[in-house]
C-alpha cells in the first residue's frame, strides 16, 4: 500500500469537507458583525444548494450556478432581514424558521424534479468540468502536502478568497469599520450618521448569499445525487459554532474549518489510514462508525463550551449589540 498515497488524500479530503462550512462560517460572521444573529444557515444553504445546482445544470455552466446560489442566499437573507430589521421581529426564532423554510424548498423542489426529470452532474460537461481539480503550478509538486493542499476544483480556491477578502473589508475599509460599529452599537453608529437599517440589509444579503455558494459547493461535491437527506446535513450548524470558534474573524475561520474537515474526514479515511500504519492507527478500525458519524457535532459542543469560556477571560470578537433588534425610535 502507497503509504504517502494515503496520507496526501487524507489531506485533500480535510480540504474538501471543510470548504463548505467555510462558506457557511464566513457568511454567517458577515452577518453577525451586523449585530445579527441568523440560526438560519443550514435552511439558507439548502436553498443556495438546490437551485444553484439546477439552475447550473440547466445552463450548463459553473458561473450560472454560483451566482443563482448566492442570489437565492441572498434572497433568504432578505427574507430574515424584513423580519427581524424592519418588523422586529425575534431575531432566534426567525432563523430557526429559516432553517425549517429553506429545507422545506429544497425537498419539495428536489423531490418535484426527481419525479419528472433530475438533471445528473454527469449529463453536463461544462459543470463537471468546471469542478475537476486544479493544480497550482510548483505548489502542488511539494511532495506529500503538494496534491492535497494545492490541487482542488475552482470553489474551494474562490471560499479561501472570500474569506481573505471578508477578513480585509471588516478590517481595513471605511464600509468594514462601519459595519462593525452598527455591530457593537447601533445607537452610536446612528448618531454619526450611518444608515443602520441599510448596513444591516446589505451585510444580512451578503453574508447569507456567501453561505448559499457553500451550499451548491456540497451538492457538487456529492456529483447532484438527490435522496432522501439533505445535501448540508448539519453543516450549518456547525458553522455556527465555527464562528463562535473563529472569535468572528474571517481569516481564523480557514483554520477553524480545517480542523473541523480534519475530524469529518477520519469519517470516511479512518479506515485507509488503519491499513496504511497498523502499529499506529490501527485503533481507528475499532471504532464504531456511528461515533465517527457524531464526531463533529460532539466537537462542536466542546468547542462551544471552551471557546465561551476563553472568551470571558480575554478579548472577544463578539458584537455587544449581537441579537439585539434595533428600533431608533428607543435610541
């Protein structure tokens, strides 16, 4: 057995399952430094996932997918928005409705076109293509880390980049620095005169839309096959979580999904690694296939835990005014 054939796809599969929840973390940290919290991740995932991908297909294009994905995000967005900005309403309960709404269309849509006619990713060229991996030259001939760090499909370089590009705007641009003003006070930040209704509706459609293109990245990345559970399956929220884990800070989140992806995938390669180094790893094929299935949501609850912890003792990302509706009438 290819010992270092092992560990490099071990890698590459670490890459793989933690790109989508980048998308979702990424996304919902735009929205919270908004001072909003949307519990709706995993719903607005389904929804960027299901008509991204069908959509995509029936265009026959990559692009065509992506942008219906963000813009089907964004619309729940918008949805959450109109809710909890201008209707005030609670801001938990509308994302956990989300959640149920966005799920909702995503089988009903599913199941609709599965009865009629489900477009398979293997019928369109353009969009299998556009997702086959790309090699960055020099970079992905290191040996060992090389194919498994530096050879993916086009989405997982875009999600690192956004994720750049979001950690640069909250930090380094005028918009950033308002934003995250609205976050920590929206009173003050309305007296200086930002538009704090506006702010939130454009960051609450950003953010949500970023979370939509992770949701199309999964249904890619499981070749459009449409059964009886969802594509996210749980991902959102783990994203959550993530943000919490990644103090609300785009740039940390890339780490923070990684060491997630590490744990998703002895899921699948735990087994692989077991027969590559049995003096080592052989304890991995004993262990039950259900507790790998938990693994990530069992992580998830220790990292909230230590991470909230952490948090009190030391300085937070967290946004003062985070779930708290704004009505300027009360300022």
């Amino acid at each position: 057995m290819d010992k270092m054939g092992v560990i490099t796809s071990f890698i590459h599969n670490i890459v793989v399952f933690n790109i989508p929840l980048l998308y979702g973390t990424v996304g919902e940290i735009v929205v919270e430094k908004s001072g909003s919290l949307n519990l709706g991740v995993e719903g607005t995932m389904a929804v960027g996932a299901i008509f991204g991908y069908v959509f995509g297909c029936y265009a026959n294009s990559l692009g065509v997918g992506i942008l219906t994905a963000f813009i089907m995000g964004a619309l729940c967005g918008l949805l959450f928005a109109v809710l909890t900005v201008s209707l005030q309403a609670n801001q938990n309960i509308t994302g956990l409705t989300l959640t149920t709404f966005g799920l909702g269309i995503y089988f009903f849509v599913g199941n609709g076109l599965k009865a009629v006619s489900w477009p398979m990713m293997s019928d369109y060229e353009n969009i299998k293509n556009g997702f086959e991996d790309i090699s960055i030259p020099l970079l992905s001939e290191i040996p060992i880390i090389g194919r498994g760090l530096f050879s993916h499909n086009i989405l997982v370089y875009f999600g690192i980049g956004i994720a750049v590009l979001m950690w640069w705007y909250l930090k380094h641009t005028t918009w950033g620095l308002r934003l995250r003003a609205i976050g920590e006070n929206p009173a003050a930040a309305d007296s200086v005169g930002i538009n704090v209704k506006l702010m939130k509706y454009i960051h609450i459609c950003l953010g949500c839309g970023i979370m939509g293109i992770g949701g199309y990245y999964m249904g890619l990345n499981m070749s459009g096959s449409f059964n009886s559970s969802c594509w996210i399956n749980g991902y959102g929220w783990i994203a959550v979580a993530l943000v919490i884990f990644a103090n609300w800070n785009p740039s940390l989140a890339i780490l923070g999904t990684f060491v997630f992806g590490f744990f998703n995938t002895l899921r699948v390669s735990g087994s692989s690694l077991a027969l590559a180094f049995p003096n080592a790893l052989g304890w991995l094929a004993k262990i039950p296939t259900q507790l790998y299935q938990a693994l990530p949501f069992i992580i998830t609850a220790i990292v909230l835990v230590v991470t909230s912890v952490r948090n009190k003792r030391s300085n937070s990302g967290l946004p003062a005014a985070l779930g708290l509706n704004y009505f300027r009438e009360e300022r």
